[in-house]
C-alpha cells in the first residue's frame, strides 16, 4: 500500500482543528466552570470559617457577661446584707442609748410623774422601731417581693367574707371605678391577672385604673368607692404601729 501523503496532511490537519474545537468550545468552559465552582467553594468556607469565628466571639463574651454579672450580684448582694446590718446595728445603738436616757429619767423622776415619762419613752420606742422596720422594708422591697404579695391578694380575692363581697359587688354596680395603686409597675399579664380576680369577686365587669406609688414599698391598695382593700408594707407596718399604740 502506498503512502499517500495528502492523506496524511489532511489528517494532521482535521486533528488540529479538532484540537482547536475541542479547546475552545470544551475544554475552557468546563476549566471556566470548576474554577467558578472552586472559587464559590472557597467562598462559602471562608464565610464558614468568619461565621464561626463570628460564633466563637459572641460566645466568649456571653460568658464573660454572664460571669461579670453573677460577679457584681454576687457583690450587690454582699453589699445589701452589709448595709443592712450596718443600719441595723446603728438603729439598735440609737434605740439602747435612747432607752438608757429615759431609763435615766424615769429614775430621777419616778416619784414625779413615772407613768407618763415612760409612756413617753415607749412612744419614742415605738417611733424609733417602725422607722427602722420602714427603712429596713424599703431596702429589702423589690418587685419579686410584689409579685409574691399579688399573688396573695388574688387568693384572697377568692376567698373574701360575704359581707366584704356584698359591699364591693354594691360599690361596682354604682358604677364605681376601681383605682389601682401599686409601689411597682405591672406589666400587662399582671394587671389581666388582677382584673380578672377583681371580675370574679365582683361577680360584674370591672375597668381598672392603674397607678404606681411608691410610697407603698411593696405592695397594692385596691379602692373602689367607698370599700379600700390595703395589701402593701406601709400600710401594713401602719397598722402594725398603731394597733400596738392601742394595746398599750
């Protein structure tokens, strides 16, 4: 057989172009597109690996927060029982010297008068210990304090004697509205919370009106009319100090 070279040029020749066609039209989008896919995927990794960095940074300074907080109330709280003892060994300082001053009196003036300068010293006692007890309350008064006492004054709203229930379910059909004061702000559940054990206890519909007054330490005073329901410190260490006034 002969060796035709035409035959042989044309074949280098188709090889060439294929080559070419292969190249231009196969090869380089396919190099194109997992270039593409390499440079997405190194993307998507970095983006991993920032987002995980990310996490880690937050998560480090969420501890820390936690820890600096459980630190400082770990110190409010250290704080808080030091300044109550502080005050309460400074009232009890001022209280015995006070009772040794009277003490003193009533010795140089027992034959003149002993009853009333120890009825007078008494008062002052009683003076002296319910401002002590008011400061000591105010300090120790929060709103978990008020949430234990609403608690309370919605069970007690259950369970009000049927007299008490006949003048309230009076008081609201008059058209009364009912006040509510409270030494704490209420958010909206409790406040429900209230209106609902009010609405249960008047057996009617009820409109409430809120306040807050600080006055009251911790605690409620709930008034519809003339009928006034007091669950709160100072009204309770009032009555406190007059009813021991009383007995005395």
């Amino acid at each position: 057989m002969a060796f035709d070279w035409t035959t042989f040029a044309l074949e280098i020749v188709n090889f060439l172009v294929l080559v070419w066609i292969l190249s231009r039209f196969l090869y380089q989008p396919v190099r194109r597109a997992i270039a593409e896919r390499q440079a997405g995927i190194e993307r998507t990794l970095a983006g991993a690996k920032a987002a995980q960095a990310g996490a880690q940074a937050l998560k480090g300074q969420y501890e820390n927060r936690v820890a600096d907080w459980e630190k400082e109330k770990a110190e409010a709280r250290a704080r808080l029982a030091a300044e109550i003892d502080a005050e309460r060994g400074r009232a009890m300082d001022a209280l015995r010297a006070s009772l040794e001053q009277e003490g003193e009196r009533i010795r140089a003036l027992e034959r003149r008068g002993a009853l009333e300068l120890r009825q007078q010293m008494e008062e002052a006692a009683r003076l002296q210990g319910a401002q002590f007890v008011a400061r000591l309350l105010a300090r120790i008064a929060n709103p978990g304090l008020q949430e234990s006492i609403r608690e309370a004054l919605v069970e007690d709203l259950q369970h009000l004697p049927e007299r008490q229930v006949e003048s309230l379910h009076a008081a609201r059909q008059a058209g009364d509205r009912i006040a509510i004061a409270s030494a704490y702000p209420l958010d909206e559940e409790q406040r429900t919370n209230l209106v609902q054990a009010l609405g249960r206890a008047t057996g009617l519909p009820v409109q409430c009106e809120f306040a807050q007054d600080p006055e009251l330490i911790a605690g409620f005073r709930i008034s519809i009319g003339p009928w006034v329901l007091r669950s709160n410190l100072r009204d309770e260490l009032k009555f406190f100090a007059e009813a021991r006034h009383a007995g005395r």
